[in-house]
C-alpha cells in the first residue's frame, strides 16, 4: 500500500508549486461601476495598464458606466487629464470626475 508523504520537505514542495500555479494563473476579473462627471454620455474613454490601452469605457446615459477588468491599477484617459481606477476580484464602485 502507497503511504502519503508527510515530511516537512514533501509539505513545502508542495506548498511552491501551488504558488507556482497561483502565479501562473491570471487575476481574477473585478466589475469597476460608477459616475462619470466632465464628459457628455456617448463618450468613449481609454483605459489602460502599463501605458497599453486594455479597453474602451464607454460612458452611458446619466452619466453611468460599466467595465469588467482583471484585478489591478488601471488609467482611465479623460480629455483634459488621466485618472487612477482600481480593480478588484469582485464588484467595486469608483466615481469618476473628468
């Protein structure tokens, strides 16, 4: 009969290959909804990570706006200048002022 390795040496191998897996796996996806002040609905605004643009965010009516994104700090590209979101791993609101 096959016994199970319960070392202290089996148990760490075994706890940097599921960080191996963690890390090799992409964040999970946040939804990021708010307000956006300074722009008129219709309004198509860039967003992006590590100066690439990762989406479009479009600006609905009464201001609103949706956008799914993986988990992390993101740049939003207003006309006049850029602003600072966060996505997390589960729904956030952020209100954004142009």
């Amino acid at each position: 009969m096959n016994k199970v390795d319960t070392s202290w040496r089996a148990l760490i191998v075994r706890c940097l290959l599921l960080a191996g897996l963690a890390v090799s796996f992409p964040a999970s996806a946040g939804l990021i909804q708010g307000v956006v002040t300074g722009v008129a609905p219709g309004a198509t605004l860039d967003v992006s990570r590590n100066g690439e643009i990762v989406a479009k965010l479009t600006v609905q009516s009464g201001q609103l706006y949706s956008i799914s994104l993986d988990t992390g700090r993101y740049t939003v590209r207003c006309p006049s200048k850029t602003v600072v979101i966060f996505a997390l791993s589960g729904p956030v609101v952020q209100n954004i002022s142009c």
